[in-house]
C-alpha cells in the first residue's frame, strides 16, 4: 500500500510538472506567434528600395494599389488577388528632375506629385511642375504649372491636395507679390476651377480639401515685408474656403486668446471637422495642442496632449467628433497610453495604459490597431493589438512572427491586412494577415 501510494504521489507530481511545462511552452508558443488565433504573419513584401536613396515624400493605398514616391520615382506596387506587392507601374520625373512634393491625399484614383530641378526658387528652380497620375495603371493625366518666385524661399509645407473632384495646389506666396496663392484644377481633367479669395496679407502655409470645404493654414503678416515673406510680424490662422467657388468662408486665430506666431509648428489632423495640430511656444518636438472648428470656424476648446511631438508619423486619427492620440514621450521604458478625446468639449473621453511602447495607430470603423514594441531596448515591432472606439477596450492581442519594418511612415489596412509603409530604410510596403 505505501508502495502505490508514493507512486500515486510520483506521479501527481509528474502530472503537475508537466502541466506546468505544457503551460509554459503554450504561452511561449503564444507570445511568438506559433498558435493560431495569436499571430501575425508576413503575406507578402514588395520590393525594397536602393539603399541610401532617400525617404518618401508620400505613401497611399488606393483601391487595390499601393502608391510610394520619392525624389526620383512614384511606384505603384498592386494589392489584388495574385499580386501579393508586385511592382505594377513607375514614373520617372523627366530630364534632371525630381520628385519634390506630393498630395495628402487622393481621391477617384488619382494622385497628384510635383517635380523640378533642384536649387529651389531663389535660383528659379523648385517644384514647377504638377502632375496627376492614375494610381492604378500610372497613367500620366495631365500636368500643370505651379509658381515659384524668384528670390524667395521654396514653399517647405505640402502645397497640393487632392478630394471631392479637385486637385488644389499652393503657389509660392511671394511670386510678383501676389498673395492670392491657392488655386483649384479638375482632378480628372486638369481644367482651372478657381482662385481662392486669400485674406489681404495671407498666404498659406499648409491646406486639406475635406468633403465641405478646404482648410487651411494661413500665415498673415503686416507691416514691411521680412525674411518670412509676409512680414515683420504676423500669425498663423485657420481658414476655410468654399469648395464650389474657393470664397472665402471664415479666418480665424489658431489661439483666441494669444497669437500664434510664424514660427509655430501647425498642421490639419482633418478638414471634416477641421482639426489643428499645434506645436507649443513654436517647438515642434515639445507636445502640441489640437484645436478644432465648428460652424462659421467657431473655435472649439483646445485640447491639451501629453507626449505627442509634431515629427510623429502614425500617432493621431480623427473620426467624427472623436480624436484618438497615443501619448508618451518616445523613450525606452516609457508606458504609453492610447487616448480618446472629444473634439466638441476638448473631453478625454476613455484612456488605456499600453504594457508596451507604441509605434503606430491605424483607425478603420470601430477598432484601432495599434502596432507596439515588446522590449525596452529593441525598436522591433512585435505586437498588434486592437480597441474598441466606444470605451477603449482591448479586442485582440496578436504577435508578429515575422520582421515587421521599425521606421514606419504609415499603417494600412486592405481586405483584412495590416499593410505597413516603411519611411526609411528601404523597405517599401509589407502586408500581414492574422493566423
């Protein structure tokens, strides 16, 4: 009897240590990505770029396409059945040009670039050209001139946009002294539609074509001209003109209280609802402030973000009277919190503390993914994890098996795949799948 009952004990205990065993291998398992249901795995990769080539100056996915331009090319990689990020079409800026500048966005399948010699406008050169491309096949639509003033600096901020029909382009502010810089094309055709009525001593700094109307960012000055191009003094506004016509609709400070100066830091998040992005006291890598518009540009109140810098790329996202924010401040060992504010109160609405530092977010109906890096020292992306937009609930935890990109410019999702565009580095576009 004593005999059965240490075997009995035995093997309890070698019951016990295997379990233990077990469990701790299915979490490894787990964690890695080996399990079904946990995963993350690489579908396809499209080509790389040369090494040392240069960053992009504009990514997108459009329909079943993916769009990278950079200073010499714009390459259409395809996202259809079978395609798996084959290179699909490329343009070449003619001559000794280059690729310069490049649409926010694009819309019925056409995508806007600009190209010109280098040596910028002080030399007559610069970004002269605008050129509207089919992103499905690279098909060249047309192309139009863009002014660039002799003697004045090159415009740095993106100067073309396209949406609701319209291919928008800032001209150089400073050309032959006219300030009505923001015109608007037929997108498919090329054809003018209008001339925006700019403000007396406004130029734009940065503009977005929303679905209602176009937003902008104006830089006014006064006083005798400066090194700035708009004078001595001045502030940047908020402005919107109407889509149909380019009248002018409101122009408004950034700060209702304080003027925010030429040297600040802004940005549009969204021109539906016009939201701004805001670098405090004029640095653009000390946080920001978001300030939003209602009707007639009736200011919101600012909402205040902890840990977001201006350089970010993949950081906010704007769905209807939400803003959603990861706020941290980008260091090793820093905890990260994904955030949910509304844009109409200036509200934190929920607040989710991340184990992990963030990388990237991307917003598609009622969930954000979010990209995460697991240890304190690698910049490895290893984790997706995904929310509920309502309350901030996590809904998946996934983990990448295979390499995912760490300098990310921007986070797609097409058909059910995370599509990453790299922004340095080579790499191109990278799709996973969850398995």
């Amino acid at each position: 009897m004593a005999g059965r009952s240490t075997l009995a004990k035995g093997l309890t205990a070698l019951a016990v240590v295997l379990a233990v065993i077990g469990s701790v291998t299915a979490w490894i398992l787990s964690y890695e990505g080996y399990l079904p249901g946990d995963a993350m795995v690489r579908s396809w990769q499209a080509p790389n770029d040369r090494a040392g080539d240069g960053r992009p100056n504009g990514t997108w996915v459009d329909g079943d396409t993916a769009v990278r331009s950079r200073f010499d090319a714009v390459t259409g990689f395809g996202l259809g059945e079978g395609q798996d990020g084959r290179k699909l079409w490329e343009f070449v800026p003619p001559g000794r040009t280059r690729i310069c500048g490049s649409a926010r966005h694009t819309d019925a399948s056409v995508l806007l670039v600009a190209y010109g010699q280098e040596g910028g406008a002080s030399r007559g050169k610069g970004c002269a050209a605008v050129l509207a491309l089919d992103a499905k096949d690279g098909r060249e639509l047309w192309t139009a001139p863009r002014t660039v003033a002799d003697g004045g600096p090159e415009q740095e901020e993106p100067f073309l946009d396209a949406g609701s029909g319209l291919a928008v382009i800032g001209h150089n502010p400073r050309a032959g002294g006219d300030r009505t810089s923001l015109r608007a094309l037929d997108l498919r055709t090329g054809k003018p539609r209008w001339t925006a009525a700019m403000p007396q001593g406004c130029g734009p700094r940065t503009f977005s074509v929303g679905g209602e109307q176009v937003v902008a960012v104006l830089a006014c000055g006064a006083g005798e001209p400066g090194d700035d191009g708009f004078g001595e003094t001045g502030e940047l506004t908020a402005a919107a003109f109407d889509l149909g016509s380019g009248a002018l609709k409101w122009n408004v400070p950034l700060d209702a209280r304080r003027p925010v100066d030429l040297s600040a830091a802004a940005d549009i998040e969204s021109a539906d609802p016009p939201v701004l992005s805001v670098g405090r006291s004029g640095v653009s890598d000390e946080g920001v402030a978001f300030v939003s518009f209602g009707v007639d540009g009736k200011p919101r109140p600012a909402i205040e973000a902890d840990g977001i810098g201006m350089s970010r790329a993949a950081q906010t996202a704007v769905a209807g009277e939400r803003l959603y924010a990861l706020e941290g401040f980008w260091q090793k060992g820093q905890r990260h919190r994904l955030v949910a504010f509304d844009l109409t109160t200036g509200e934190e609405v929920w607040r989710t503390t991340l184990d992990d530092p963030a990388a990237a977010l991307s917003l598609r109906g009622d969930r954000i993914t979010v990209l995460g890096e697991w240890t304190t020292q690698s910049t490895d992306i290893t984790d997706l994890l995904a929310f509920d937009t309502a309350d901030g609930e996590e809904v998946d935890f996934r983990s990448f098996r295979d390499e995912v990109p760490h300098d990310i410019g921007a986070v797609y999702q097409h058909h059910g795949r995370i599509i990453v565009a790299g922004s340095g580095g080579g790499s191109t576009f990278t799709a996973y799948e969850r398995w």
